[in-house]
C-alpha cells in the first residue's frame, strides 16, 4: 500500500482523530476548536481527502505562542490548526513504525515503551560503571534552527512517496501567525504539533549513529544528550568533536554558555541529579526541580487565598501525585518529606489569612484543641502570617493529620507507596 493510502485509510484517520480529541488543545490560527472538529470534516473531509491524495493540500500557517522556560527565557510554540493536527496525528501513526526501527536504543525521547525515566536509571548505571564525567551538551534554540533540506533528506531515506514528502515539507515551512500577520519560515520545526517530536528524532538519529561508531555511552531525550566519560580531558575532547559534527553535518548549533564537561553531580539530567559517591549511586531530586515545583504550588497557594481549603488541596492533588510519580526512582528521599512540611506551611498561612480578625483566630484556634489563654496569646501576638504558619500554636491546631483528613497528598507517603507496588 502506498504510504499516503495508509495514512488516510479509514481506520488510521479515525485512530487520529480519537487522539486528537484526548488531547484537546488550543485552536490554532482559524479559531477553530476541538469540538468544532467533527462537524466541520463532515462538510470538508472529502474536498481535504482529494488534495491530500493529489499532493495540492496546503496547512495553513501555525499560531505562535511563547512560554516561560524552566531555566528563565522562552520557548516558541507553533500551535496548528485543529484540522492539520489531526493529518499530523495520521502521518505520525504511520511513519512513526516506519522510522521506529532506525533509532537508536540511546535514544528516549517520545517513542513508545521508552521514557525519560528509563534515561536516567541508564544514565545512573554508566557512572556506576565509572564513567564520573559527564558532557552536557546543549544545542541551542534546537528546534528553531532544523535544516529543512538536511531534515528531509533524512526523511527521504526512509519514505518514497512523493506526496508524502511534499506534505511534510510544507509543514515545516507553513508560515508563523503573530499579531495577524504570517511570516515565513525557512528552517525550524516548532514544537507544538503531533510531528515535530518524530522529525526531531528523526534527525538527530545520525548524532546517535555518529557517537555509537565512537564507541560512547550516552543517553538523549529530544535535543537533551549527556555522554559518559571516565575523565575530564576525555570530555573536552567529545564535546569538541561533538559540536564540529553537529555544526558541519548537521548545520545545529551548540550553546557553549551553556555546555560543559563537569561531575554528574553537579549538572541536571531531565530533573534528576546524582549522589556524590563511588557505589550504590543514588539518584535524587535536582534542586532545579524542587524550584520549579515551589514555583507552580507557589501560584496555586496565591489562588487559593479566595478559595475554601478543601478546594485549594483538591487543586494541588494532581500535580502532587504527578510529580511524585516522575520522582520515584529517586534514592534520597528527605526531600519528599522536606516539601511536605513546607506545604502544610503554606496551608497553614492561607487558614490564618484567611481567619483575618484575632477574635476568630482566637475562636478557632480553641475549637481546634487550643486553651483560651493560648489561643488569645496566639491569636494577638502582631506577628506576620509566614512566622505564625510555621509556630507551634498552628502545628498544634492544625497537625498533619488535621491534613490528610482534608485528603492533601503527602509525597513521602506517595513515594513510599510507589516504591512498595514496584
């Protein structure tokens, strides 16, 4: 079967749509939402079908949208129109097997029955090995800089079908919607549709290739790669090497600023980090990443002020069980326990704003088990309600378990129940 007859057979297409349903999303530049899907391929499905068999289908431009990076800055989206999501979707189911068995086993990022997680317990194992050097190599602004001829080469290795090609070519060139106007794009291949991740792969397959023939033992999610050294010197050297393939072959460029050769300890792989130590190395929670959770739960808090408390630990659930679920593998676990005890702060701070007047703090620290004399000396003491959400009077009214009957996730309980089912 030619591989545009396989993208648009019914089965894939109805297998697309469904994903894209699940996904939801944002409309993209036509304002056209999720819901409006159905009924407007039920108008247009057969027009669209036509085109995209004859290699006339032209996407219409992306919307872009920038967000905050982790590590300060922005990343640009280009958000597709719903109906080119659904044809990226149906392309992606079908290519994605296609191109499945020329990656690499070191490579982790979107592809099915692989995960960041199983990066980083392989990452773990090379500097048990006593690989104690790592090169964290950072490409910059990788996905707005992708060669479109070196990117569909690659592509072309793999898929004959003309129409295909062409299809996938003018996504990566559809233009980018700012302030009503579209501008052109000539490299790139923003994140944001169900393509881009694939295509990322797809290049940066031969920097697999290139570091395998080498003999090195790395791991890469995406554009993230860190290769396992026994010594600096030996670092410097890959790094080197590294930048000269990626910028020559590749046409990629590597952030120096932000590359290095240094101790895994000190540097931050998909969130983790690792314990100084030349046995047993434990990975744990990087500091980056307790910031960033602070950060989120930080928003949440300040949302909260207006909201009763049950709504406020209903809001945290989610993102609690979700981060403690990417975290599990981690071998130290005081932090679980550190952030659990922070939040239970917070909440605290929110009761006591939230009581305003010392005659109700005093009313409801007694009906919460405090003396009167206690309570009225806690509740007139002119302090701010960060030093009084951390005193004794409100651990003592307000315990952990006044907490867990609320329903608040603990992470350490969360991690100490994961650990027991693995």
């Amino acid at each position: 079967m030619e591989l545009m007859s396989a993208v648009l057979e019914r089965s894939n297409m109805m297998r697309a749509y469904e994903r894209v349903l699940r996904n939801k999303g944002a409309p993209g530049v036509d304002d056209m939402t999720v819901g409006d899907l159905k009924a407007h391929l039920k108008a247009h499905w057969p027009e669209i079908r036509d085109q995209l068999q004859a290699g006339r289908y032209h996407p219409l431009a992306v919307r872009k949208v920038e967000i905050p990076k982790p590590g300060g800055g922005t990343r640009m989206l280009g958000i597709p129109t719903v109906q080119d999501r659904l044809i990226q979707q149906a392309l992606h189911q079908v290519l994605s097997p296609v191109f499945e068995e020329t990656f690499s086993t070191h490579s982790y990022g979107f592809r099915p029955g692989r995960s960041a997680t199983q990066a980083v317990q392989q990452a773990r194992s090379y500097i048990e090995e006593g690989r104690r050097w790592v090169v964290d190599a950072d490409l910059e602004k990788f996905f707005d800089r992708v060669n479109h001829d070196i990117l569909m080469s690659r592509v072309a290795r793999e898929v004959k079908d003309k129409r295909v090609l062409k299809l996938i070519r003018s996504y990566l060139q559809a233009g980018i919607m700012e302030g009503g106007v579209a501008t052109a794009r000539t490299e790139g291949t923003p994140q944001g549709g169900p393509l881009s991740p694939l295509l990322s792969n797809i290049l940066l397959t031969d920097l697999d290739r290139e570091l395998e023939r080498r003999g090195h033992r790395f791991c890469r999610y995406a554009d993230d790669c860190n290769i396992y050294v026994s010594s600096r010197r030996a670092g410097e050297r890959v790094l080197a090497s590294m930048t000269r393939f990626l910028e020559t072959q590749l046409k990629l460029r590597v952030n120096q600023e932000k590359s290095a050769v240094d101790r895994p300890w000190k540097r931050t792989f998909l969130g983790y980090t690792v314990c100084q130590r030349k046995y047993n190395v434990r990975l744990k929670v990087a500091g980056k990443s307790v910031q960033r959770l602070k950060a989120k739960l930080k928003m949440l808090f300040r949302a909260g002020r207006g909201r009763s408390i049950w709504t406020t630990i209903a809001m945290l659930a989610p993102l609690l069980r979700g981060w403690v679920n990417y975290f599990r593998y981690a071998g130290v676990k005081g932090i679980f326990e550190e952030l659990d005890g922070w939040i239970r702060r917070h909440l605290r701070k929110i009761l006591w704003r939230q009581w305003k007047r010392s005659v109700t703090r005093a009313k409801r620290l007694m009906r919460l088990g405090l003396s009167e004399v206690r309570a009225w000396t806690s509740a007139t003491n002119g302090r701010g309600s960060w030093w009084n959400s951390g005193a004794s009077h409100l651990n003592q009214a307000l315990p952990k378990k006044f907490f867990d009957r609320l329903g608040l996730v603990s992470l350490m309980a969360q991690y100490h129940r994961l650990k027991c089912a693995a």
